[in-house]
C-alpha cells in the first residue's frame, strides 16, 4: 500500500514525536501538530516534502479546522488521525480545583473530539479514513495522583476518551472512518519525568514484562490501527502496556 497522510497530534515529544518519525520512517506523510511552536521546531528541524509543521491549540475549534485544512492544502488528503496530544495532571483530590479540572478535560477529552470532528468533517466524504485516540492503562487502577503519577482528573479525562472512542466508531463506521484508541501504560516520556524513583519501580514492577515502556513501542501500534492490516478493528482500545492490566 501508498503511503498514507497523517496528521498526528501533540508531535513535539514524547509519543507524539516518537509517532511522526515512525511514520516517516514508513513511507507515510505528515503534519506533525503541537501548541509549543518552538519544541515542535526543535523536534523536526527540517520539515520538507512529507512532513509539514503547525502549531494549534487542540481544544480550539478553529484551530483544528486549520491544522486539517492545511494537511489537504499541503498533502491532498487526509487519511487518518493520530491523536496523541494531552496535558497531565498529578493533583490529589483534594488539591485540584475546579479550574484545574476543567482545563484537564477541556484539552483531553474536548480536544480528542475537536481534532476527530475536524478530521471526521474532511473523511466522510470520501467514505474512509482512520483516527485514534489515545487512553492510558491509569484508567483500569483509577491514579490517585502524586510522586508524578496522574491523578483524579487525568484518570478522568483517559476514561472518558474510552467512551468518545466507542461513540465515534458508531457514529463514523457508517461512512467507512474507523475509530480505535490506545491506551499506553508506564511510558518513558516527558509525562512521567515527575516520578520518583520508588514509583518508577514500581510502575516496571506492575508490568509482566518487568519494565516500563518506551515510545517507539507506542507509535507503532498507532500505526498498526490506521494500516489495512487493522480493516476489521473498530471502535476498540488496545492495551499497550507490558502486562500491567490484562482487562
């Protein structure tokens, strides 16, 4: 198969950079989308005939119009998503306040849906595509926040992209658009850059593998649900974490 186009989410680092240079890496072209301007620059130096640079706001609706509409301009097309951008949050109960926790989900889970509604608007038409989204193992042991670990209102919003996962293979699986997530375990990421030690060890302890992930791992499976090796797989949440959770 052609290479596909894609425009993959929060790619100035972490999983997301890790996404877009296995994308590359694949034959598939790229507009890698980040809010910091100057991390996602730092992080693909030079862009060039498959991979294109914008910077937005996820929970901004205009912005992600845009981000779509300059993957067409750019590109021709756009055949899937690849949504990886989040922020966290490691507040305990009762630390966070209600701003607090409304920021998490306005850019986790309202984001999720802004940046698959934009992708979803060019996709129908042409009857086809691919989006995931991204979850996060946290949701099976509900974090409770602290030592760098997501609390309440991450675990929150990583919940709710569950639910937006399946309501959208729904809603798109007519028009030929499927809908996956992945939900990352333990991951050697920026995110995690806050845990102590004792929670790093334990996070490697959790996992039947006997340690925590690394990104590269992650993007792959990324790409393995917009393949048409993944044609029949809808609406499904692929665990991605070494063995932490078996459910």
């Amino acid at each position: 198969m052609m290479g596909q186009t894609v425009l993959v989410t929060g790619a100035a680092s972490g999983i997301g950079r890790a996404s877009v240079a296995d994308m590359l890496e694949h034959g598939h072209r790229v507009l890698a989308m980040d809010l910091d301007e100057a991390a996602l620059i730092a992080a693909h130096p030079e862009p060039g005939e498959n991979l294109r640079l914008f910077a937005g706001d996820v929970s901004d609706t205009a912005r992600c119009a845009a981000a779509v509409a300059d993957t067409v301009a750019g590109f021709g097309a756009l055949d899937a998503l690849v949504h990886w951008a989040a922020i966290h949050s490691t507040e305990t109960w009762d630390e966070l306040t209600a701003e607090a926790f409304d920021k998490v989900l306005r850019v986790n889970v309202t984001g999720a849906f802004l940046m698959s509604q934009a992708a979803a608007r060019h996709m129908v038409p042409n009857r086809r595509g691919a989006i995931v989204l991204t979850a996060s193992t946290s949701v099976l042991s509900s974090g409770v926040g602290g030592n760098g670990r997501g609390g309440p209102a991450y675990t929150s919003s990583k919940g709710a992209i569950i639910v937006l996962t399946r309501a959208l293979a729904r809603s798109l699986g007519p028009h030929g658009i499927r809908v996956n997530a992945v939900s990352p375990g333990s991951t050697d990421t920026p995110m995690i850059a806050e845990y102590s030690g004792a929670a790093r060890e334990g996070a490697a302890a959790r996992a039947a593998l006997g340690r925590i992930g690394d990104a590269a791992e992650i993007a792959a499976v990324a790409r393995f649900l917009i393949s048409d090796d993944a044609s029949f797989i809808a609406g499904a949440v692929i665990n991605a974490n070494g063995g932490a959770a078996f459910s």
